[in-house]
C-alpha cells in the first residue's frame, strides 16, 4: 500500500496535539516534511531525521564559510570580504545548530516518543530564531562587500 499525505497529516495531528508540535504546515514550509516518503512506527523518529537533514546541510554550508580549503569559486569572494558581524552572525549559528545536532544523535541511542517531539520542537524554535541572522549573511554571500581591490594593472594580449 502506498504513502498517503492526508493519513500522514492525520496522524502527525494526534501527535501534534499530544506533544504541542509546530503545525504540519509551518513545519513543511520550512523543512519540507511532505516529501517524508513513507509511514513509520516511529514517526516522529522520522520527522525529526528528515528535519536534522536541513540542519546538518546548513552547518556544512557556514563549515564551508569558515573554512574554505576547498570551497565553490562562486563563494571567494565574499569569503575575502567576510567582516567581523558575519563572522560572529556564523559562530552564532553555527553553534546552535551544532547543539542541535548533537541532541539529534542522542536519540539515535534509544527511541522515546516524547524526546523526539521535544527536539522536534526545540529545532523548528531554534531555527525561527535563526532565520534573520542566516538571511543576512546570505543577502552578503550574494553581493560581497566592495572594498578588495582587484589588480588589474597587466595587459594580456
């Protein structure tokens, strides 16, 4: 039998009453829980993986900020122009979210209904909270600071 959406919705409802959970729909908004493709026993267990995977993929992102060894050319140059308040704007969220990782692979150890919507809730409070400092410094990522002079004193020719 496959997935249903509405028998998905119906029962995150249940649970979302029991444990005071976000809407199913601001939580979709934000990560997309709709595309979970199948039904669990352990649902919630579920939800609050498919919710890490944002976080996670949002640490990897500021790690590449951070540390740019290896990073995509189309980040340099706002990397070279990087100032102080995105700095610390990206320890600050770096540091949530690495918290909230680390409670995440907590509940890897033993499944408990009730800390699983606890995170869940913790997760979506947390990341509410950083949405504006992460759209700062991606409206930066997207129009670097002007003030590196390029040299472009050679003739090629």
């Amino acid at each position: 039998m496959g997935f249903d959406l509405e028998d998905f919705k119906n029962k995150y409802k249940i649970l979302q009453k029991k444990y005071k959970l976000p809407e199913f729909k601001v939580l979709n908004e934000d990560f997309e829980i709709e595309k979970i493709d199948r039904e669990s026993d352990t649902m919630l267990r579920v939800v609050r993986k498919f919710i890490m995977e944002k976080i996670v993929n949002s640490m990897s992102f500021l790690e590449m900020l951070i540390n740019p060894m290896n990073t995509h050319r189309m980040y340099l140059p706002y990397i070279k122009t990087m100032g102080s308040e995105d700095r610390k704007r990206i320890d600050v969220i770096y540091s949530k979210l690495a918290e909230l990782s680390v409670s995440s692979l907590e509940l890897e150890i033993d499944y408990d209904e009730k800390k699983e919507a606890d995170l869940i809730v913790m997760v979506f409070s947390e990341w509410e909270n950083l949405k504006e400092p992460f759209r700062k410094i991606l409206g930066n990522v997207k129009k670097p600071a002007v003030g590196v002079k390029k040299e472009n004193n050679g003739y090629f020719g």
